[in-house]
C-alpha cells in the first residue's frame, strides 16, 4: 500500500473525515467515515501507512485534497500531444495521477506517462478512440480500477478540418461533430457513477476554442462543434450540481500540431490580431483548466484564453 497522506488539518476537521473509532496498540489504526459523496464509505488506514507531511508524490501544487486512497486522479482525453499532454503534466505536478489517452499516437502517449511518472504521480496509458461510447467506457473503468476512483475529467481530444462549405462532405461533417462533441458526452457519462463517488470536488472540464464565439469560414464543422460543447457543458453544469463543476476553456490560437501547417503569411495575419503578440502556449490553456478544476464557486462558464483576440 502506499503512504497515505493525511494532512494535520484533515486529523481535526471533522466536518470532511470523522475518526469512528481509533484503535490503539500496534499494529493500529485509525477508520474514517468520509461524510461527502452519496455513498459513505468506511476505510481502514494503519498507522504505519500514515505520514502527515506532504510527501514528494504529492507535488508541490495546489492539490492539497488527497481522497480517502491518498492521491485523486484524472481522465485527460487526447493527451498524447499538444493541450491535452500539457494537461496532463499539470495535473501531475499539482498532485494528480492520470489517465493519459490517445487515438493512435501511443509512444508519445506511453512517453508523457513517463513524464507523470517522473513527476511522482502514478499513470496509465489507454487507447480508446472516445468517439466510440465503447471505447470510451473502457478509457473510464480502466482508470478507475487503476486509480480507485475518479475525481476529475478533462475532455480534451479533438481534431480539426480545413475545408469550406460547398465541398464539406456530410461525413466528415459528422466525423468531426463525433470526436468533438460525442466523445465529451461519452467519456462524461462513462465517468459520471465515479465523479459522484468523488470527496475532491470533482469537475469535468470541456476544450472548446474561440471558434465556438466567432465561427470559422473554412471550418463550419469545426466551430459547430465547439459552439455545441458550451451547450453541454452549461447543460451538464444544471444537471450534475451541486456534487460535479462543470465549465469550459475556450483557447484561441495556441501553438501545437494543430496549427502548424500556417504558412508564414498566415502567422504574420494571426498575430497581427493578437493584442499580447505571441502565440498561446499549452501551458496557457493547462493554467486555466487548473484554476477551473480548483475554483469551487465556478460552473457553468466558459474562461477565454485568447491573448485579447476576442474580448468579453
Ligand atoms: N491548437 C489550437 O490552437 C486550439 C485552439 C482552440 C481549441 N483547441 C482544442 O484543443 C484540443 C487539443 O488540441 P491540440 O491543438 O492539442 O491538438 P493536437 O496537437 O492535434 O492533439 C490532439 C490530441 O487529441 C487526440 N485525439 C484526436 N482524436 C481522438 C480520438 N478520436 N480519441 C482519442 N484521442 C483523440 C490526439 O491523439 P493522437 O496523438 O493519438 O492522434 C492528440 O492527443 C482540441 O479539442 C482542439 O480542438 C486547440
């Protein structure tokens, strides 16, 4: 078993664990009921087991609310690669072990579980293609059994498509709206039982883009389905209170796979109308998801992360 982490706080705050009973003697140990969540559930914890300093595991973060297995845990869709691996690391350095997911790029996935790693947090690598609800519900129960549960969810995967209307065919049309939008709703659903089990506030957190404000010319798809994940998320933030946030990042142009076919003419037009004059970084976008999944009076909202390019 590993060390469980139990900050001095939690030892006196009953109104987040309550010592039934504390056994003496040794080998002893202590059982909490935790009150939060629909189901209580009693745990056994030796003393042995039991450090109250934050151990190097636990990162030097903002995660300071171990669950009654001592280390939440979270579902990063499409995180072998650009946002959703910056994600990924963010969650690991503030404390979290990750499932980290991919569609068909498995050693980058299997190298940023290796950065996880190095970072002292725990993860497990899962390809799922999460436009499949099968496939999907794999990528959650693994990570569940892996983890003993899950407290937050990030869905991050996504793809893009350049092409304008009249030669858009209804296909790809579709293509797009299933990797996009049905893959939140798949993942979000498969996590849902586990969220509700959750003692760390959970949130599910959705990647939308600035398109979803603006639209997008040669990419209608693409915007639609970005327009309808602030739907779902303002949708599932109404239907999963109070126990489970949910909101939305909205990114504009940040520098990943996913824009860097621009040609240098088109760079020069894209940071012309970006007030703060550079790029995003995933960094940027990881930054707000970690404030979203900690700010606990936020739901339902969008936070725009765009360098100024759209305002309000
Ligand atoms: N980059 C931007 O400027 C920008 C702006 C606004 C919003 N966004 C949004 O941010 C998110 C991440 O974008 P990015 O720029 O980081 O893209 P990226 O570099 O192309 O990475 C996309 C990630 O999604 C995964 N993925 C794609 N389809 C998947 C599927 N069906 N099942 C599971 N995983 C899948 C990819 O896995 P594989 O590696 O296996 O292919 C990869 O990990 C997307 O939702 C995107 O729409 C990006």
């Amino acid at each position: 078993m590993r060390p469980f982490y139990l900050p001095k706080y939690l030892l006196s705050d009953v109104s987040r664990i309550s010592v039934r009973s504390v056994s003496g003697g040794s080998p002893g140990g202590f059982v909490f009921q935790r009150r939060t969540g629909l189901n209580a559930q009693a745990v056994t914890i030796e003393f042995a087991d039991v450090i109250t300093t934050p151990p190097a595991a636990v990162g030097t973060g903002k995660s300071s609310r171990p669950t009654v297995r001592g280390v939440p845990a979270t579902v990063v869709t499409g995180s072998s690669r650009g946002i959703g691996k910056a994600i990924a690391l963010r969650f690991a350095d503030d404390g979290y072990d990750v499932a980290v997911n991919y569609r068909s790029s498995e050693d980058a996935a299997e190298r940023v579980a290796d950065e996880i790693r190095d970072r002292g947090q725990e993860a497990i690598v899962v390809g799922a293609d999460v436009s499949d609800s099968d496939a999907a519900a794999r990528l959650v129960d693994a990570a569940a059994d892996a983890f003993g549960g899950i407290d937050h969810v990030v869905n991050n995967a996504g793809i893009d498509q350049h092409v304008r209307t009249e030669d858009l065919e209804p296909d790809d049309f579709d293509r797009i709206m299933d990797v996009n939008v049905n893959s939140a709703f798949n993942v979000t659903k498969a996590a849902l039982p586990y969220l509700r089990e959750s003692a760390d506030e959970p949130s599910v957190t959705k990647v939308s883009s600035i398109l979803a404000h603006t639209g997008a010319a040669i990419e209608c798809h693409y915007a639609s389905s970005k327009g309808a994940l602030l739907s779902l998320t303002r949708s599932h933030a109404s239907d999963f209170a109070p126990e489970i946030r949910v909101n939305a990042v909205a990114p504009g142009h940040v520098e990943t796979d996913m824009t860097s076919d621009r040609t240098p003419d088109e760079k020069r037009e894209e940071l012309a109308a970006i007030p703060v004059d550079r790029y995003g970084r995933p960094e940027d976008i990881a930054e707000a998801v970690a404030y979203l999944r900690d700010a606990t009076f936020v739901t339902g909202e969008t936070l725009n992360v765009n360098g100024g390019e759209r305002m309000g």
